[in-house]
C-alpha cells in the first residue's frame, strides 16, 4: 500500500482566536481549533532509511536492530519471524506456518514464498474418514510439515544477505533467556489456556507456575532456543568445511528436514494419530514463485496464491474497479454494501475453486482474475445482498490466529508476511519446543471440494499478504512500493481489502488507514474445520453509525454492531512510500500499526 499524505487539516490561524483575537502564551495558549486535531489515535511513522510494523513491540524492535546493522528489508522480516515465533508463541510457531511476498528493489516483480507444508504421503481423504469419521481431532490429526523453518531460510536464500545464525541469534537470545510477557500476551495465554492446558508438554512452557501466567512473568523457551541454536551449527560447521552462504543456509534447513527434529516430529505426530513420516519433511522446500496481481486504478495489487487466501484480495478489488467507491463515500451505506458483496463473491469463488495450485487446475490466477470473470461476477451485484452459501451446522472450536509482520528499506526492498499456529492448536514436541502445524483443519474432508485433503496437497490458509506497486506519473524512480498483512483468519483479506482502499480511494495516511472502522462479512462456510456457518452476519464496528447500519440492513444485511477497535476485526499492518514524495524526491516511507491488538511500528 502506498500512502498518501492524508486528510488536509485545517490551516491554524498563528495563534490567533476566532474573530481575531490573540491567544496568550506561547504556541497560541488555550484557544480552541487553533492547531488540528489529532487524525488518528497513533501517529503515522515516517522513515528515510527503513520502516517496519510487527505484532508486538520486541518484535519490532528486532527488525530495527537488523535493519539498523546494515541488514535489508528480508533480512529483517525473516529475523523478525523467527522473533515472532518465540516472542507470539501464542500467535506463531516456529513449528507453523510462514506465507511471505518479497519485492526486491527495483524489480516490477512480487515473488511468494509457501512457507506452508503439505499433508503427508499417506494422508488420503479415505484414511482421515475411515480413522476419525468427519471429524479432525486436535494434537495430531490434521498434522502436515511444518512450513516455517523452510519459509524462513528460503527467503533467506533467495533474497536476504545474512545467514541463518544472524538472522536467528536474536530469537535464540529471547528463548533462552525469556521475556516479560505483557497484559495482552499474558492474557491471551490464560485464554488459550484452555485449550493448551490438556497437554503436558504445552502446559510446562506457557504455564510454568502451575497456573495461568501474570503480567510481568518471564516466558522461557529453552527447548526451542536449543534447536534454532542446533540449526544455526549446523551451518557454522558447513561454512567452517568451505561451503559459501547458500550452502550454509541448506545446511541449516537439511537439519532440520533431514536431521533430528524431522525424525522426532514424525514419531510425535504418527503416535498421535497423524499422517506423516520422516520421508515427508526430508522432501520439503518452500516453493518460490510469481505472486499473481491485478491492477486496481494506477496500482498493481499482488497476493499470495491459492494456497492462501490472498486471491480473494484481488478479486474482490478486481470487482469493486469497475465502481466509482470515492463518489460513494467512505463507510457510506453505498460503499459497505459494494465491499461486502465483492467480498462475498470472492468467498464463493474460494468454495468452488481455491486449493493448492499444483493440485487444483481452478487454481490458476489467470482464470481467477481473467477481466470477463471479474466483469460477470460484478454483474451479481445489485441494490439487496446476495444470499449466503451453504456451510455445515456444526459449530465446534476452531484455532485461533496469527500475526503479521511487513518491513520496506531506503532502496525499495519490501516483506510482507502472516506467519501462525497458535499454542492451543496443536501440543508441544517434548525435546524440541515447537509444535507440528496443525494446519490441516483448514483441508476439506470432502471428496472433490478443491481444498479438499490428498497426500503432499497444502491446504488453503487463511494467512495471507499483500504488497503493491503504483505508477508514477515520472517512473524514473521507479513504482511506488507499499506492504500490507494481518492477522485474524478470515477476517484477514477483508481488513487488508478494507485498509488498502482507504489509502488507494480516500488518501488516508497509513495510521488513519489501519484505524478507520470495518466490517466483516460471514455468509460463507468458516475457513477452519468444521467450516462453520457465518449465519450471515455482517459484523460493522460501531464507530460506523446505526443510520448506516440500518441502511444496509434494509438492504437484507444481517447487521450486528462490533464495539470499537475489536480485537477479532484484525491488526492490519502497513509499510510504503509516501506519496506524494518530499519536495527534493527523496524516498519517504510510511508506516502504520493497528491497535486493536498488540501491532508496533519504527521508522528511521
């Protein structure tokens, strides 16, 4: 996302009261309307060097340290999602998930990283029903290769400048030695408490007193500092024997997929009913590939495949283009309505076509954003909302969330990614403090759904990201580049859809993009298993007016108000550069944290 200047304040008067009049003091003393008010709750960052928002301050700051010694954007957000996974151990595990896009500088390209494992050989949709019926039990069932560690050195090689062991060393020093964990992370702890504290394994690192964790408490994670430390020898000992950077890097990531950790995640995982073995993680790399695009005005909007959610981003600002959405006004009764049934079409299109790409010929983002598709499903849309698709009555827990981090530097490098696996979705492997992504329970388990389960297929995550080129009217500077991620499950595209238009149509700066009030939209089947029914709510955060929400409800929404800033509406997060530039045409870069969670940004 790109960021504008912002909303004009109105100019102040020199100290001056209405009528003329002079305040006292120095700076104009107490006259009211003087100096403008504050456009957002947080300020938006600027930086001429770099920019970064993560999910939680320490997070942040870990990414500053390595841009600050030199390090670039990738080197930066991969040090950072190693952070994550200790410091958000309950949002991110290293054991997780890691969906990541990466613009290089000066590249017009956006290239995605499927940090995102696949269910095992022996994981066919007949065996998970003839084992568990319709059901996929937590703590080893939906089990597939942890996508993560691969997610992380891969991009790491392919575009990042440090090796493993720098980009691990801060993460290595907050496991071994701990933290403090803050209200929200402590928290949050003793809700998903409740799930993790069935598991021994679990329950003896989040909650190590016995009891739920206290504001101010050290989180200690010994065990997973011993394996980052175990990954990052192994590719000292590589280099020390004449290997160069890439080779050490394949050395770290073969410890882990090939090594020690591989064999003792498989036992872990078949002992507890699950479908892999050590063959599954030795064959495992995340893939590298074009990310798909659509244009959307004078920006070029590029997500994460099929294998994520991020195709609904696209097709969904692929509709809305064809609408004037600034004539409409911002979080009008007009606006709303368009942005729900865009986003809504684009969920249908996922229930009928989304899945992993090398499984999933409907797939292909060429069909998906074709411009006459996208014109026949804008068509749909009229004055009443659509009905809502069919989904299972079935309405048991599911796994909770994610975090979300996104860096840019002085020389247009950008990373975004929504690394996840929360603690109570799966149990901690004793020995190595992770544990095994139980990302499965977003597989289908029904026989020619496109995201339904078959061996070495990924399953469709909700995490997903976004990162955007904008034409310049004198494109020797190249695009503009802005970086946008979220965490909150299905929540994620439709926070990210939402922040961006703020920016793209209403020329919000980043902060006040990231703040504004949303909506969320659930006429479809829930992304976690059992795919839960939405009831077809439309969630609108109440800082939008109840004569907007009553508008849309005459127009067959099923309006219920959200309290301001909820928690579950998302943590959109968001790096770019001004625009327009400063006056000299130095690049300037914005960024934006959303508090509605725990998301911190720095800028320098």
């Amino acid at each position: 996302m790109t960021i504008a200047q912002g909303f004009e304040q109105p100019p102040a008067s020199e100290g001056r009261e209405p009528g003329g009049a002079r305040g006292a003091g120095m700076g104009g003393g107490v006259v009211p309307g003087v100096f403008a008010g504050a456009e957002s709750t947080r300020p938006t960052l600027l930086g001429e060097r770099w920019t970064v928002v993560a999910g939680h301050p320490l997070v942040s700051q870990v990414a500053a340290e390595i841009l600050g010694r030199g390090g670039n954007a990738v080197d930066a957000g991969v040090a950072a999602g190693l952070a994550s996974n200790v410091v958000q151990a309950d949002m991110a595990n290293f054991g997780g998930i890691a969906p990541v896009l990466v613009r290089t500088a000066g590249s017009r390209t956006v290239h995605s990283v499927a940090g995102v494992g696949p269910w095992g050989r022996t994981a066919t949709l007949d065996a998970l029903l003839d084992r568990y019926g319709g059901a996929l039990p937590l703590g080893g069932a939906p089990s597939i290769v942890p996508g993560a560690p691969s997610g992380w050195i891969t991009t790491l090689r392919a575009f990042g400048t440090l090796s493993f062991a720098e980009a691990a060393a801060p993460a290595i020093e907050l496991a071994e030695e701990g933290f403090p964990l803050d209200v929200r992370t402590a928290h949050t702890l003793t809700v998903m408490g409740r799930g993790f504290s069935r598991w021994e394994s679990s329950r003896a690192v989040y909650w190590p007193q016995g009891r739920a964790p206290r504001p101010g408490e050290r989180l200690v994670q010994r065990e997973l500092a011993a394996l980052l430390r175990s990954l990052a020898a192994a590719e000292t000992a590589a280099v020390r024997a004449g290997a160069d950077r890439d080779a050490g890097l394949r050395a770290a990531h073969d410890a882990f997929y090939r090594g020690e950790p591989a064999h003792r995640i498989a036992e872990f995982v078949t002992a507890a009913g699950g479908f892999l073995d050590s063959r599954d993680l030795a064959g495992f790399t995340a893939e590298i590939a074009e990310a798909p695009a659509v244009r959307f005005g004078d920006r070029t909007v590029h997500v994460t495949p099929a294998w994520s959610q991020g195709p609904i981003v696209a097709q969904a600002l692929g509709i809305l283009d064809g609408y004037d959405l600034a004539a409409a006004g911002h979080n009008t009764e007009t606006y709303l309505h368009l942005v729900t049934e865009a986003l809504k079409l684009a969920f249908a299109e996922r229930e009928r076509h989304y899945g992993d790409p090398a499984h999933t010929e409907d797939a292909d983002p060429a069909r998906l954003l074709d411009p006459t598709r996208l014109d026949a499903l804008r068509a749909r849309i009229g004055h009443r909302a659509l009905p809502d698709l069919p989904a299972p009555d079935d309405l048991r827990p599911r796994i909770g969330s994610t975090t979300a981090i996104v860096v840019m530097d002085a020389a247009g490098n950008a990373f975004a990614s929504s690394p996840s696996d929360t603690a109570d979705g799966a149990p901690l492997i004793p020995g190595l403090g992770i544990l095994c992504s139980p990302r499965g329970v977003q597989s289908r388990l029904v026989a020619g759904h496109p995201n339904a389960v078959a061996p070495g297929k990924r399953p469709c995550v909700t995490p997903a990201a976004v990162i955007t080129l904008t034409d310049r009217p004198d494109d020797d500077g190249g695009p503009a580049v802005g970086a946008l991620a979220c965490p909150g499950g299905d929540v994620i595209v439709q926070a990210m859809l939402q922040a961006f238009l703020n920016d793209a149509v209403f020329g919000m700066t980043a902060q006040q993009a990231v703040e504004a009030p949303r909506v969320f939209g659930s006429s479809f089947p829930g992304g976690f298993h059992p795919h839960p029914s939405g009831e077809g709510l439309l969630l609108v955060e109440d800082r939008i007016s109840a004569a907007v929400r009553d508008a849309l409800a005459a127009r067959g929404h099923r309006v219920r108000a959200w309290p301001a800033y909820e928690f579950d509406a998302g943590s959109v997060q968001t790096v770019g550069d001004l625009v327009p530039p400063s006056p000299d045409g130095r690049r300037v870069l914005a960024a934006g944290a959303d508090p509605r969670r725990s998301a911190y940004a720095a800028a320098r």
